[in-house]
C-alpha cells in the first residue's frame, strides 16, 4: 500500500467539480468519476519513487503529464483509436466550475481493460 505524506496530499487542486467524486487517490494522479461514460483524471505535483511518494512536490508537474499525453493521443498518434474525449462547452458547463478544465486534467471516456 502506498503512504502519501500529508504535505503531498493537498497537491491537487481543491475540487473543480460540480457533479463527481474522487474515485481513486494514486501515487501521480487522482481520479474523479463524472458520469456512467466519463472519469476526469487529474495529475498532481507529487512526486513518487516505485511504491512511495516523497514529501515533496514538484511545481506544474502535473500539467506537464496532461500537455505529454494531450500530445501524444492528438498530434502523433491521432489516427489511433484512444479514451481522450473532447471537451464541448455544454460538457464544461455541465461538470466544472466557472474556471472549466484544468490544465493539470483530462476529460476521458471509461473504457474496459483487456487483459493480457
């Protein structure tokens, strides 16, 4: 089991939701579910070595995780099937405070894992 100290643990930014509730605190990031089809995973500014996270954070390391994969689902691998789900203002509206999405989150779809 992981310890996240105390000092990491407010790393990620207060709520920014209207409708949801953390699912999933890790290591690097929390997950919030949205809707039956929609999880808004959030990246934080821990910092973590194999099974433990240090009690230090790492400023805007979070949004760096979000800018990487962004880029990768969208610029180089657009043409490949993948769980980012666009956000249309209706869907900000609908789930995010005024402020909309952050830049350390993600909007994605819900998928089911195959196992290999």
């Amino acid at each position: 089991m992981v310890r996240i100290p105390e000092c990491a643990l407010d790393s990620c930014l207060a709520n920014p939701l209207k409708n949801g509730k953390r699912s999933h605190r890790g290591k690097v990031r929390d997950t919030y579910d949205l809707s039956q089809d929609l999880i808004f995973p959030v990246a934080t500014d821990r910092l973590s070595i194999f099974d433990f996270v240090l009690p230090a954070l790492v400023p805007r390391k979070g949004e760096i995780l979000t800018a990487l994969t962004h880029f990768w689902l969208t610029k180089v691998l657009p043409d490949f099937p993948n769980h980012l789900a666009m956000c249309d203002p209706a869907t900000v509206k609908k789930f995010f405070n005024s402020k909309g999405v952050p830049r350390n989150a993600l909007l994605v779809r819900r998928l089911s894992m195959v196992p290999l």
